[in-house]
C-alpha cells in the first residue's frame, strides 16, 4: 500500500477551522477568524495611541510650536506599515488546528487512525529506557497492512529535586514475523555539532562495521557474539534501501519491532515527513520481515545478549515476542 499525501498538501480555510472548532464543542470567540480581527483592531488601536503619544513627547522635549500629530501622523505610518506587513504573514500563517485538519484527511484517505492526547507509550528501546516519566502526544496507527505507528514522544527526564527537562522524539514502529537480534543503527547524517543525538551512548566493542560505504551513513551496534547474526540481518540489499530511505533516521531493531526515530517532535501533518514513511514501509520494512521471517535465535534464553551502554556490566536481554 502507497501512502496518499495529497491530503496533507491541501488548502484548509479559516472558514473549515471554525467549522471544526464548532463541531467539536469550540465556542465563537474561539473562531479563528474572530480572533484575528480581534487582534487586527486592538493593533490599529495601540498604533494610533503610540505615535500620537510619540509625537506628544517629541514636541515637548523639543519645545517646537507644532502640533503633535504633525509628528505622530508619520510615525503612526510607518508603524501602521510594519504592523500590516507583520498582520498579514500572521492572518496567512496556519495553527495546529489548521495542521490537525489536514492530518485528520490524510487519515481517512489511508484508512489510519488518529490518536489525539496522552497515551502510553512502548517500554523497550532505547528511546522509551530515557525516562519513565514518558508518554505519546500524537499518535497515528494503521490498522491493515502494512501494519504499523508513527508517534511524537514527549520523555521528561529529572535534573534534580526541582528541576526536569522534556525531550522530543518522533518514531516510526514497524512489527516484523519474529523476533531479530538486538542491533541499533545510529545514523551520521543526523548527527549534531557534538556527536551522535542518541540519548544513550553504547560501547565502542560492540560495533560493528559493514562492507561497502553504509559504514559512512550508520553505525552500526550489536552485542557481542551477535556478529554474525547481524550479519545475516544486513544483507547487501537491506544495506543499500537503509542508506536511500532511511539515512535521516537512527534505526533500533528490537524483538519483534523496529523503530526508525528521530530526536525532534516531527509536525506529523508534513508531506515531506510522510513521503519518507511511504518510503521505508514500501522498501526496508517487507525485508525486514522477509529475513525475521527466517531468523532464529538458537541460544538458550538465558544467553541471548542485549545491547549495552557504557558504564553497565554486560546484559542479558530475552527478545520481546518469545524465544524464537
């Protein structure tokens, strides 16, 4: 299934924002649109009274025998011009209602659902292990194939007693056949100025490198004695559609689910964003599930390994959806 975006590129007006607003309980001074005008004349108003009280205090100081408007009206102009031009990007600008509208089009086009509010979220990865203090925001859920959700995730981490700090994350979670080894892809692409945006930093023994140029794109993480197994998973075909349409996104395979995620609050009514969605169902996450569908961990339980952060004794991890 292709992903219909043109939803998302769609004009919506004032007029349907209000509508919306109305049937979902808005009041009138909540209408966009009387709002705005609200503003536009509370603008008008603060000008008139600024330049005049300019021109006032002008005149006096320089104790000219001229009338205050001769030097308000210019002024009044000039700040009248500044606050049109501001006005008028404003009155075209778009709310959330306006993104939300579009976002709820492109929903019904691809038969998905809209999760608005709080919800929890996954438990296991490595941008879920933050905080406990986690939740979802925004949600958008497929319910046929291809299976899978897209999400804004909000984790709060505790500073001290008195302080904390929000971080943003967006994901795309795609369940495979069975469970795969343990392995985190960190995109270099997406790097900022001090390094990898991961929110966790992993030993350096466990990477692993790859043929080709994919180790320019990612870097690739996998637990030790698990090799080969990642081996098995990045075949030369699954390396070369990551590096095409999935170089912007850190990538976490995990049990039965991988996530490609990125380390901001994705405006989830962008096309550009879902273009790269349609992009990754449609070429990395069939071979994905091709190759869990053949996979199997043959070690006992208790020696599967998971990955492990710097700093921690080596860990042992059974893959979330059974012991394959």
């Amino acid at each position: 299934m292709a992903l219909d975006v043109t939803p998302l590129g769609e004009k919506v007006t004032l007029a349907q924002v209000a509508a919306d607003r109305r049937a979902h309980g808005g009041s009138l001074t909540s209408d966009p649109r009387v709002v705005r005008v609200a503003l536009a004349v509370i603008g008008v108003v603060v000008i008139v009274v600024l330049a005049w009280l300019i021109g006032l205090e002008v005149v006096q100081l320089a104790a000219l025998a001229l009338s205050p408007f001769v030097i308000a009206a210019p002024i009044a102009a000039l700040l009248f011009w500044a606050g049109a031009v501001g006005f008028a990007r404003y009155w075209r600008s778009e709310t959330a209602d306006h993104r939300f509208i579009r976002l709820d089009r492109f929903a019904d086009a691809n038969q998905l659902a809209v999760v608005e509010g709080r919800s929890e979220s996954p438990a296991t990865g490595v941008i879920f292990e933050q905080s406990r203090d986690r939740y979802l925001s925004l949600r958008v859920v497929s319910g046929r194939h291809p299976l899978f959700e897209v999400a804004n995730l909000v984790s709060v981490v505790r500073i001290d007693a008195q302080r904390s700090a929000a971080t943003n994350w967006t994901y795309l979670a795609v369940p495979l056949d069975r469970p795969l080894p343990h392995v985190l892809l960190d995109s270099k692409r997406n790097d900022s100025f001090f390094g990898s945006t991961l929110p966790e930093a992993f030993r350096r023994s466990q990477v692993l490198s790859l043929e080709g140029d994919f180790d320019e794109h990612f870097t690739l993480y996998c637990p030790e004695g698990y090799e080969r197994d990642a081996l098995y998973l990045f075949t030369p075909d699954v390396m070369a559609v990551m590096i095409d349409h999935a170089a912007d996104f850190d990538v976490e395979v995990v049990g039965d689910r991988a996530y490609f995620f990125v380390d901001r609050a994705v405006d989830l009514a962008s096309p550009a964003f879902w273009t790269s969605v349609d992009a990754i169902l449609g070429s990395i996450a069939p071979k994905l599930s091709r190759v869990s569908d053949r996979y199997t961990d043959e070690r006992p339980a208790a020696e599967r390994a998971g990955l492990v952060r710097r700093g921690q004794p080596r860990a042992r991890r059974v893959p979330r959806g059974g012991q394959g």
